[in-house]
C-alpha cells in the first residue's frame, strides 16, 4: 500500500483547520494540525510532511516569517508551502511568493481547489524517474546519466533543455501549451513568462541539429510536440 501522503496544517482557527483535515483525510491524506507558530516547528522537528498548509495571519509569528525560515533551512527547504489568507492582491501574492511558497490560495476557498493545489505541489516535487532510459524514435534520454543521443551519437543539452526534452519524451505525440511547459518544466518560477518557453525550445532545437532538432513541432495556435513521424529534410538542390 501506498504511504499516505503527510500535510501539516498551520493554521490558528479550530474550524477552519477541522474543515481542511476532514476533507485531506477523505482523500488520502494523512493531516496534522499546528495552531501557532511554535507548534508547527515542534511538529516539523519530529515528522517531516510532504505539504505544509501555511496560514498567513498568525499568533506570533507571522506565516510569512515561518515560510522564510524553513526555506533557509536545509532540512525544511524541500517542502512544498502554500499559503492559506485572506489577502488576496497582487503584493501579498508576491511577498507569499517571494518568502518561498510554492503555491497561493486565498480565502474562502474550496476544498476541491486546495486538494488540487496541493496534488499539483506534489506532482512538481516528485523526484523524476531514475535510471529511465526514454526513446523516442532515434532519440534516446537517459534520466539516470543525464545523456542524450541520436542515432547513437551524444548530443550536449543545458540543465533546463534537457528537462524540457525529458518531459516531451515522457509524453510524446502530445501537444503541450506553453503554460502547460511552464508548469511542468519550470514548475515553482511561477513568473516566468510564456516566452521563455519559446527560447528554450529554440535553443533544445538547436543542441538536437538540424534532423533531430525537426522531432519538435511548433504547433500553431497551441504549443509544442514531440513526435518520432519526423518530416523529412528539405531536399538541397
Ligand atoms: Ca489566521
């Protein structure tokens, strides 16, 4: 059986944090809840979740102030935060943000949408698939050596293409949209714009040559695909 995953609820209103629990539990979730500041170090000290539900209003310290100390610590850093507010404009998002939440939701919100937030943080931490070896076509990546080849010759991918390629590969002759790209490759730089996507997708082009490179399609209109049905070489006349 799968491990339940653990959420820790740092949150100082007994309802909401009761409402939050009951629904994690429902789903598969195994919630602990800590009202203050404090508690929530006691518990993270003892048991290591894989989410942290972080209130911003707190007694004490604030949960702006907790998300920064356990991003500068290594053994916390890891952890996805979303922070759970009222507050709602654009500054609050981005100090959240910027203090190192992975994730923002204000309240009121739906159950339905945290547990969806909180899947989607765990998707993006998930650690990839070691020792995989993904061929597509005559493309061949492999996760494990961080290798890339073509017709059996290596080929010299950045960090951030090879991630991009690595994710096309996985789901090839599917076609991606650039925010789709951004969520999945990028994952937690959630100010990146769309254009970036475009750049490195040039750039993985590039590194790929002139054959390999055609395995990409721009897809007009939608974004991105990877596919081994590679068009042919404009013949040279
Ligand atoms: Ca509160």
């Amino acid at each position: 059986m799968r491990r339940q995953p653990g959420v820790l609820i740092v949150e100082d209103e007994p309802a909401i944090a009761e409402l939050i629990a009951v629904n994690l539990r429902h789903n598969g979730f195994h919630p602990t809840w800590a009202m203050d500041s404090a508690s929530a170090q006691r518990e993270l000290d003892a048991v290591l979740p894989d989410v942290i539900l972080l209130d911003w209003m707190l007694p004490g310290e604030s949960g702006l102030t907790l998300a920064r100390r356990w991003r500068a610590n290594p053994r916390t850093k890891a952890i996805p935060i979303i922070m759970l507010t009222a507050r709602g404009d654009e500054a609050d998002r981005v100090a959240g943000l910027d203090a190192g939440a992975d994730d923002y939701i204000a309240k009121p919100f739906s159950t339905k949408e945290l547990l969806a937030r909180i899947r989607a943080v765990l998707r993006r931490r998930a650690p990839e698939q070691v020792g995989a070896v993904v061929v597509v076509g005559e493309l061949s990546l492999d996760s494990a050596t961080y290798r890339v080849s073509f017709k059996s010759q290596m080929l010299k991918l950045g960090p951030t293409e090879f991630k991009l390629l690595q994710h096309l590969m996985t789901h090839a002759e599917r076609v991606h949209s650039r925010p789709q790209l951004l969520d999945k490759v990028w994952g937690d730089h959630v100010f990146i714009e769309e254009r970036t996507v475009d750049v490195h997708v040039k750039r993985l082009r590039e590194a790929l040559g002139a054959e390999a490179g055609q395995m990409i399609e721009t897809v007009r209109g939608a974004g991105y695909r990877l596919t081994s049905q590679c068009a042919a070489l404009p013949a040279v006349h």
